[in-house]
C-alpha cells in the first residue's frame, strides 16, 4: 500500500491525501457502505482532461485510477465551444455548464469519426477532408463532418445517399453510427424495444448501434506521418511502420518509436454505443440524447441514411498518458442497461445489485467455455438452447465465422439473454460513483439545473496497468483497492463487449470466434498481447492480459499501438446496415474487408 496516498486506518477505512480530505469506508456486508466525501464546490468540476494518473499508471491504485476516470469522463462530456457560429471541436467551453442538458454537442462528440481520419476511398491523394492535398498540413480538424465512404460504391466523393423521406440537413449528425455489431462478433439488442413502433424508420429498432472517434492529438499524429491510406504491395508509410514493428517483435527488441506507429501522450480515443428509447415507457431525461446517423439498406441495396434521435447507453474512454504508454481504458454504462424480464433494474446508479436477477448465470442459456489450440468453444449448457423470451432483457445474437469450413466456436442461431454482469461492480467502484454523483449533483443545483442525465451514467471499470490473469486478485481479498481485481482484468462493458469472447475475454480471438490464450497454431497457452518498452529500450516485457485493455493489445501486436482505429480503411468502405449481419455471411462480410488490409491480421 503507498502510504503517500493511503494510510491503514484502524478499521477497514482508507486514507486518501488524492482528494484532500476524502475517506473511504469499506464494508461490503452492509448497505450503508459509501464513500463520504463532502460535494464539490459549485464551479470545482473541470472542462480538462486529466493528463496523467495521480503519481503515475505503475504505482496507481483502484482509488487514483477511477478518479482520473471520472475526472476525464466529465471534461469530454462538457459541452463543445463555439465561436461565430461554429462548433470548434474537441474544445471545451469553459462558460458553459456541465451536465446542461440543452447544450449543444459534447468535446467527445466532435472528435473525427474514424471515416474522418481514415477516408473509405483510401487514397494518398484524398486525405481526410479539411487536410489540403498532398501536403503534411493538419489544418482543417474543426471542419463539420463528411462521412466519405467508397467512392466504387457511393460515387465521386464517396458520399452515403439519404433515404427516401429523409429531410434534408444543414449539416451530417455528429453521432454517425456506422457499426451494428461488434467487430463482427455479435449483435446487441435492448428487449425492451422489441415489439414497439419504431420513432423513425428502422428496421431493426432493438439493435444497438456504435461509432468510433479519435481526437486533434492522433488525427494531426495520423496526418503528419501520412498514415490515412493503405495499399497492397506493403510500400505505404503504414504498412512500412507496421513491417517494422513486427520485425522488431520477432526479434524480441523495439524497433525506434519514430519508425512504427506510435501514438503520442494525450491521444483519446472513443467507442460509444446507441439506441432509440420507447416514448412513453422510458424517460429520456435519464439519458443523454443526441441527433444520430444511421444506416439502412436503401432502394438499390446500398445504404443510406436517416437521422433521428436517439440515447446514449455505453461509452468507452482510452487515453495514452506519459506513465500509461499501454493506454489507460474505462467504460461507462448508462445505469438502466440490465433490467428483469419485466423492465426494473438490476442495479442502481451506482452498480450496486438492487435485486437478485432472474436465473442463477449470467446469461440465459448458461454458457460453458473450453479452450484449446485448434477449436475452443463456448456452449449453451442445460434446458433450452436459446432464450425465447427475452422480454425487457439485453440480448445478443453470435454471428457465424466468415471461413464456410471453419466451424463455430459460439451459440450461432438465437437470442443469448443478458441475466447480469460476468464480473459485478466492486464496492470501491460503487463508492467513487455515489460520490461523483453527489458532486455532479451539487454542481448543478450551484449552477441552477434541476437534473442533468449524467446522474444515471457509471463507471463500470478502469485498467490502469497490464497484468496477467496468475496476478488477478479474487473477489474475497482484502486489498480492496488494488487496480489487479478480477473484475479489471476481464473489464467488459455489457452493451459494447456483448457476447462470451469479449465479455471473458483473455489472449486472442480464434478463428471461430471463441477466444483462446493459444497463439495460431501454436500448442502452449503462451500468447501475448501487450508488450511494454523496457528502459534500456533493448526489450519487452509482455503480458496476456484480458479485457479492453487486452483486446486492443492485440491491435498493438498488429503493427497499430492499441488502436483498431488505425488502417481501417479496408472496413470502411460503407456503413454497416442491420441486413448483412443478421445474414449468414455477416462474418464472412466483415473478414473479407479486413484482409484487404495485408499487414494487419484479425487477432
């Protein structure tokens, strides 16, 4: 324990000089177990983003790493400025007021959306817009969005079409949900929208949608280096990064940071996830609501677009700091996400259970995991295979591996009901939440706001160092603060990490779906997926590390520092419908887009 920050106390209470005069108690048996912590002062939440973990990632504990957390969870969450009219991206207004929920859109909303820094026409001469071409110049980040897909597809400039009926826009909608599964793995769908009349056209209106986004830090780092294009001869300064940093893993020694993808301190990225609400049954005022672009099949079978609005249920944060070069990744969840067959809650805002969900497993079919080196599986255990009746559930549909001969490694063919979490939020957790909830509270009573949505929103979970899985600490530990809990190395939000792989997600992804800690083609259950720089520079310390924080470890393995973001153009060629992944072929789809990009492998 660092008694700079936490000192023993005589009861199981912790000390924190982080916060001042802040206490934690904990006292798992009880339901009085709060953190006390006295409100913010009105005008004490900050439109900044914390640069670092307090004292730095190595040495941070549970308390440091889901206060940085929070404290960047608020500054992107404040609104956006704008001068003469124009929103200026990824800048925070400091006169405005945080949690209003009238206020124009969010510094996270305006970051570029990955078709903004890596244009579907994936061509040297069309840089992401704003950027002149053929030059290094990053100007032009605050331009408003344009989406520009495959011009083979949509035509010169490679702009989606609107669907027929759609109104014509001033500009495209920030939020620009162009994925409707995850990674193709999986769809998510929220039951408590099956059956109701869509608000908009939507043909599949329990599905939740998603979108990434990165900030100016990698998009001028993206520019600078003319990373936004691929090729397929492996001559593109990507691709030529990338061959160099796998050289350099083969031969167990890190190639110059100046010569494969490295992304600088302060690089953000974002993953959010999105669904319409039920008028009249749910309350928009416990959600953050935004004007949405999404995506169906239109007249002639390509996509087009219709705008509407919808309500933000997850969102992802992983940010690059001086003393976390493995990224530092947390997620968020809207607090009304898990629900009992008949709509209550699970959990209360601050993740702790109110009710005993309905069955004993998380899911419905319980679900049973082996690995292996050639074929691990995941499978239904018990009754019937599917859950028929999902009602007011969360529920998931595992889509089929994109190899024909490969079989599958997940429950393909029916609804997988989300019961609860795999891995409950912890007490510690629980108790920074109530207390920034009392501080957002404060905040805006001082600031004259009656609520603000931002009241039912969590943090689930942080990852602040890689560790191995032999270092996870069970649940019955007395160290109730240390950041290696089970529940962080298998860090899942459960509507964005939706099915069993990302969920309990550990090594890589196999080809059949199902992850597995055996690397390809290989007999010992040895494969990493983060390797950290040591000091000398001369070598790796490398990890198998689970969660988010291990899924993007293996975007890192690819040649692309953690992001999935990076060289994606190859998947962008046009936005995702909700047609193709109900089809057998979804994963077909989605693997046949990915290897158009040659030096980057599915992990």
């Amino acid at each position: 324990m660092k008694t700079a920050r936490f000192v023993a106390c005589a009861l199981p209470l912790l000390c924190s000089t982080a916060a001042l005069a802040q206490t934690i108690t904990y006292a798992p048996d009880t339901a009085s177990s709060l953190v006390m912590m006295p409100p913010l002062q009105a005008n004490s939440l900050s439109p900044t983003p914390p640069a670092d973990v307090s004292g730095g990632a190595p040495q941070a504990n549970l308390v440091d790493a889901a206060y940085f957390a929070w404290e960047e969870f608020i500054a992107l969450n404040w609104p956006a400025l704008k001068q003469n009219g124009r929103v200026v991206r990824d800048t925070p207004d400091p006169a405005a007021t945080f949690g209003d929920p009238k206020a124009g859109p969010l510094v996270w909303e305006t970051y570029r959306h990955k078709i903004e820094i890596f244009p579907g026409s994936n061509s040297p001469n069309d840089p992401p817009h704003g950027v002149p071409p053929g030059t290094n110049d990053p100007w032009g980040y605050s331009a408003p969005p344009s989406y520009v897909y495959s011009p083979a597809i949509f035509g010169a400039g490679g702009q989606v079409p609107a669907c027929p009926g759609q109104p014509a826009v001033a500009q495209p909608a920030w939020i620009n949900l162009d994925e409707t599964s995850q990674i193709g793995l999986a769809t998510m769908h929220a039951g408590i929208l099956d059956g109701a009349p869509p608000a908009s056209p939507n043909s599949a209106p329990s599905l939740i949608r998603y979108l990434a986004k990165a900030n100016q830090t990698e998009f001028d780092y993206v520019v600078t280096n003319r990373l936004w294009y691929v090729g397929t001869d492996g001559t593109t300064p990507l691709e030529q990064r990338i061959a160099t940093w796998k050289a350099g893993l083969a031969a167990g020694r890190p190639a110059p940071e100046n010569q494969v993808v490295t992304l600088p301190a302060g690089t953000i990225e974002v993953k959010s996830a999105w669904r319409p609400l039920v008028a009249g049954k749910e309350d928009s005022t416990r959600y953050h609501t935004n004007t949405v672009r999404y995506y169906e099949s239109g007249p002639a079978g390509t996509p087009c677009w219709w705008e509407a609005e919808w309500a933000l249920v997850a969102l992802h944060i992983i940010q690059k700091t001086p003393s976390a070069p493995h990224f530092i990744f947390a997620t968020f969840e809207q607090a009304d996400n898990i629900l009992q067959p008949d709509g209550t809650p699970i959990e209360d805002a601050s993740g702790k259970i109110v009710q005993q969900p309905v069955g004993a497993t998380p899911t419905t079919p319980y679900l049973a995991y082996q690995d292996n080196p050639t074929h691990p599986f995941v499978v239904p255990l018990g009754g019937d295979q599917f859950c028929n009746t999902p009602q007011n559930r969360l529920y998931f549909q595992e889509l089929p591996p994109g190899d024909p001969s490969v079989q599958p490694g997940t429950p393909v063919g029916g609804n997988l009901c989300v019961n609860t979490r795999y891995e409950p939020i912890n007490y510690t957790l629980q108790q920074i939440n109530t207390n920034f909830q009392n501080s957002i509270r404060s905040y805006i009573a001082n600031k004259g706001l009656s609520s603000t949505p931002w009241l039912n929103y969590k943090l689930v979970n942080v990852q602040v160092v890689p560790f191995n899985r032999s270092e996870a600490l069970p649940y019955n530990n007395t160290n109730f603060v240390s950041p290696k809990l089970r529940s962080a190395f298998y860090q899942a939000n459960i509507t964005v990490e939706t099915d069993y792989t990302l969920q309990q997600f550990n090594g890589r992804i196999a080809a059949d779906n199902a992850p597995t800690t055996y690397p390809e083609g290989g007999t010992q259950q040895n494969f990493q997926n983060v390797y950290i720089r040591n000091q000398n520079n001369t070598s790796f310390t490398t990890y198998q590390m689970g969660g988010c924080m291990g899924c993007h470890g293996n975007a890192q393995v690819g040649g692309t520092d953690f992001s999935f973001i990076i060289g994606g153009n190859p998947l962008s060629l046009k936005p995702d419908t909700p047609e193709p992944e109900s089809a057998a072929d979804a994963r077909a789809f989605y693997t046949d887009r990915l290897s158009r990009l040659p030096s980057f492998k599915h992990p």
